[in-house]
C-alpha cells in the first residue's frame, strides 16, 4: 500500500482535467491508482484495458498475464 499525498492528489485533479479535455474519461478509482504509482515511480501490474490505453502520461504498466508463454 502506498501513501496517498498531495502529490497524488495534485497529479489526480491535473491528470483528471486533461483527460476530461481530451474526451477520455477515467473511473475515480483507476485515475487515482494510476497517479499514485506514477507519483511514487511504480510500475503497476495490472489486466485493467483502460489503464493499459496509454492516455495517462507517464503510466508504466505492465500485464504480467499478457507475456504468458
């Protein structure tokens, strides 16, 4: 578990807004988790395809399942 800061927080209502603007729409939870790895400079693991999509900057994310032999 990891911390939620101001920091997290600030990235979120950022991140939030550009995506509103852009017309891509995030749940509150996946926004959230999303900025809270970027802010600790986390990759997260996850199957979630919308946050796989890339329209978060500075996301890294990786599907172990996807790379199965």
């Amino acid at each position: 578990m990891l911390p939620l800061g101001l920091a997290v927080v600030r990235r979120y209502a950022a991140e939030r807004a550009q995506l509103e603007r852009s017309g891509r729409k995030k749940s509150d939870f996946d926004l959230m988790i999303a900025c809270t790895a970027i802010e600790h400079e986390a990759t997260l693991v996850t199957r979630d395809g919308a946050l796989k999509d890339g329209a978060i900057g500075g996301l890294v994310v990786e599907d172990w399942l996807d790379s199965a032999p």
